[in-house]
C-alpha cells in the first residue's frame, strides 16, 4: 500500500508583535485576483497609507511571492503597527512554514 501525500489547503500561523496577535491562514493564489483580507477587510483598506503597505509587501517581495499566495488573517489587540508587525510575522511564519529550505535564511 503506498502513501499519499496530502498537500494541505493552507498554511496556518501564528505571530505577535507587544501584545497584537495574528493568525494568517494562506493559500495558493494570486493576490491580485483575490487580495488579502484582515478583519474582514482588504489588506490594503485596513493599512491605507503607503508606508504599512510598504511593511507588509516586503515579506511577499523578498521571497518573490508576492503573486503566488494569498489569504486571510485575524488581528488583535495592541495598536495598528503592532497588528502590522504581527502580520509580517505570522506571514514570514507561513512561508518558512511552507518552504523551509528556501526562506527560512531569509
């Protein structure tokens, strides 16, 4: 009997920033056809100004995957810029997560 492997339908994790919490869950999929949502709202509605974008970009742009995942996150507590900092930590969680030899150096 041979083993199946099960490719999961997204990567869930878990980061913080002082006393914000995020939980990412992303998927394959391009951001520009589905973008990210925080809190139910878009990514780019919930962090409007041009440098929180910049902040949370630079993840996606570092490892070059900035068209390949997209997703949903949950965020609490502390201010804007600590969600912010917890976001860019639980999705550098997620893509370590998901390739570990390639980002994790990164």
């Amino acid at each position: 009997m041979t083993k199946k492997s099960i490719t999961p339908k997204y990567i869930r994790t878990l980061g913080r920033r002082k006393t914000a919490t995020c939980v990412i869950k992303l998927v394959k999929g391009k951001q520009s056809d589905q973008p990210i949502t925080v809190n139910g709202k878009s990514i780019i509605e919930y962090w409007p100004s041009k440098a929180e974008q910049a902040i949370w970009q630079e993840v996606f742009r570092t490892t070059n995957t900035g068209s390949v995942y997209t997703g949903t996150a949950v965020v609490a507590g502390s201010g804007k810029q600590g969600q912010l900092g917890a976001f860019v930590h639980a999705a550098a969680r997620a893509l370590d997560k998901i390739e570990p030899e390639k980002f994790h150096s990164i």
